[in-house]
C-alpha cells in the first residue's frame, strides 16, 4: 500500500509528532509498505534518508512575527502549494494527515473531492501552541482552535488516531464526528531492550552522589522544566540533586538562569536515541512536570528503562494515566508537593527498586510494533469503506452529478 503522510516539518528531532511519524513510517516500510511525506523539509544526514520511500516537498513559509519563536521549537509550517499537494495525494492509495495546519486542510478536501481515502491523527493539542504566547490556560481562545480544527479538518475524515483515550475524550466531547482509534505513538524495542539489561545488572546502579533526575522535552513554558528545577530547592537532598533536561527550545537561558543557585546546575543536552538510552540508565528518577501532554511518549520511554515517574497531575495531560498509583503523582505547577515527591522515592530506595521493576514491566504494553499493527488496521479500515461506498449507487450518482455541475459552472464562468 502506497501511503502518504501529511507533515509539516517530518525530519526535526525536537518535536514528539514529527518523532513518532518518523517511527511510524520506518515499522510500516518494514512492513512492506510504501512510505513517503509531505512537508517542507529534507533529510538531515545518512540515516534519516532512510526514513522514506522519499518526498513530495514544498517550500518552507515563513511566519510573520512568530518565525524565530517556531524556529526555536524546529517547527515550520509547509508552504500550501496545491499542485504539489495535489500530486502528492494522487500518488498515494491513502492519505494520513498528522497535524491540522494549511497542507493538511488542502489534502483533506482534495482527498474528498477525487474519492480518496484519507485519515487524521490529533496529536496537537491547542494547548501546546497557545502556551508558546502565555495563554495556555485561556479556555475560549483554545476551545476557538478546537471549533476551527473540528469545522475545517476533523469532521472531514471517518478516522481520527489519537494517541491516548485522554486525548479522545477530549475531543468526543467537543463534537468530533469521526471514529476515534486511541492508538499509542510507541517506543522503539531498544528502551525495553536497555531495561532488560538493567534488570540483568541487579535492577539498579549502584548508588553513587549526587542523585541524578532527568526530564526529556522541548525546553518551552508548557512543559515546566522551571517547577524541576524550584522543586530541587525545597527538597532535602536539594545539595545531591543533580538535575538533567534532554531536549532545547526557547526557554533554555531562562532555565540556565533558574538553576545558577543550584549546587550542582542543570545539565542541558541534545543527543541521539543510543546516548539517551545511556542518560537514562544512570538516572535515579524520573520527573514528567509538563501542563498538558497528548501523551508524553519520552515519559513511556524513561519507565520502560526502569525508572520511577514522578508526574504532574494535570486535568489536561494524558501522562497521569501511566501511574501506577499516587506515590508517583503531584500538584502541577507546585515546586513544594514535588520536592514532597522526589523526598519520598529518595527516602525509599528499595520501594524504588522494586516500583522501577513494576514500570519496567509496564512500558512493554507500548511497543512500536504493536502502535503500527493497530495503526495499519484503521488505515485499512477506511479503504474498506471506502470501497464500499463507492460501489454503492447513489455515490456514483452524486459523482456524476458533481461532475455535470462543474462542467456548468466552467461553462458559465467562460462567459465572463
């Protein structure tokens, strides 16, 4: 099967989406199916050349005002060129959008018009774009962006792939009309792989000062990096803490600041998916403090290694639901009630030892493998039925009576 994913920007390393249908695209080509995006940008190096089948690229548009904000977050919107987009879907035999922007909306009502089968993902939630402005937490203006996707994208497909029931329900209840399919983005076999050599090590590195705890995320205001690093102030290890960001965005000098009164300041990198693995089986714990997450696949990756979360409970994350119970969860946004968090797990190294085992175990239900497979089926479903409508009658009859009135409306508009 030819399939075609819609995406922006599809090769940036810094954005959970862009991430996943990376993944996403590199099982199904191992699957045997044929692979290739649609978006602005070109591979990077040897190794993400490999990710597709190729591309159908457009030009990069650049934002006015907010560019060097989204070049911060290695986000850029693709330029809406129709003709490109147009043969990008005729290419394929279906067409999966990721995120509701300008190329997305055009391949959607192009889909429709030719009779070809397409489908969307909502990975982004409003909330994640608003926040980038200061008004994460202004309800109207984000329920304007949930009405704007739902008009013009969402209620124009048949499948919606979610990526946590958290996120279905979010939009269930807001009117969208589409079969919803909450389907993990997954991690890859090599984070269930490095738990398993933990286990084999004894389960745990040996204790060794300052304790290490870890955060992966863009470094933006929605994520909260900030409350890690005040937390680290009101806990009693506050002078054995050694804290860890994995991930850059527009928030780095202010986080840098932030941390100056640490003794031991925060370490910010940016590597590759290998010397993550390694980050992570040196850590003592893991803290998951962001506002809003459609899922927080770095915080499956992180408890797949065999790491305690520690999680913000946010009534607009889906994160909470990896909690295995409360001892793992606090007050969002409140640098206190974590500090109380991290205290616990630090106090309790063997309920650590043995809770990290109990994560390990869960972070197996998330493969890749098993996401893609159910991924697969939905996309399989909308050809189905999509076949099945078209060979009923009264869908060939309303084609050829859209055809007879563009014929007309071309030959009225000759006139003029």
């Amino acid at each position: 099967m030819k399939i075609l994913f819609v995406i922006d920007s599809f090769y940036t390393t810094n954005n959970g989406t862009s991430i996943s249908a990376q993944h996403y695209a590199g099982e199904l080509r191992r699957r045997g199916h044929e692979v290739k995006a649609l978006c602005w940008d070109s591979p990077k190096n040897n190794a993400s050349e490999n990710l597709t089948d190729g591309n159908f690229n457009t030009a990069k548009f650049h934002m006015p005002v907010f560019q060097p904000l989204m070049d911060k977050h290695d986000f850029s919107f693709a330029q809406n060129d129709k003709e490109k987009v147009h043969t990008a879907c005729d290419w394929a035999d279906v067409v999966h959008i990721f995120v509701p922007f300008g190329i997305s909306w055009e391949a959607i009502h192009y889909c429709n018009r030719i009779g070809k089968p397409v489908t969307a993902a909502f990975h982004i939630q409003p909330e994640n774009m608003t926040s980038s402005v200061s008004m994460g937490k202004v309800e109207w203006f984000n329920e304007l962006f949930y009405r704007t996707w739902r008009r013009d994208i969402y209620n124009h497909v048949r499948h919606v792939h979610v990526p946590s029931r958290f996120m279905g329900s979010m939009i269930a209840e807001r009117g969208y009309t589409a079969k919803i399919h909450p389907i993990s983005n997954g991690i890859q076999d090599a984070f269930m792989e490095a738990g398993e050599r933990k286990k084999a090590l004894g389960g745990h590195k040996p204790e060794v000062k300052p304790f290490k705890i870890m955060m992966i995320g863009r470094l933006s205001q929605e994520k909260r990096q900030d409350v890690i690093i005040d937390a680290v102030k009101y806990s009693k290890y506050a002078d054995r803490i050694q804290l860890v960001f994995a991930g850059r965005g527009p928030e780095y000098d202010k986080y840098v600041e932030l941390g100056k009164n640490l003794k031991y300041q925060p370490q910010f990198i940016y590597v590759g998916r290998d010397e993550l693995i390694e980050n992570l089986l040196e850590t003592d714990l893991y803290v998951h403090a962001s506002d809003m997450e459609s899922e927080a696949i770095s915080c499956i990756e992180a408890f797949a290694t065999g790491l305690v979360p520690v999680i913000a409970n946010s009534r607009v994350s889906a994160t909470p639901q990896f909690a295995i119970d409360g001892r793992s969860l606090f007050t969002p946004g409140d640098p206190e009630d974590l500090a109380r968090a991290i205290d616990y797990w630090l106090d309790h190294p063997k309920e650590r030892r043995s809770m990290e085992e109990q994560y390990r175990l869960e972070g197996r239900k998330y493969s890749l493998t098993s996401s893609v497979e159910q991924f697969e089926e939905m996309l399989n479903e909308e050809v189905q039925e999509h076949e099945t409508i078209s060979l009923k009658p009264e869908a060939h009859a309303s084609s050829h009576r859209l055809e007879s009135l563009g014929r007309r409306l071309r030959r009225v508009a000759a006139m003029f």
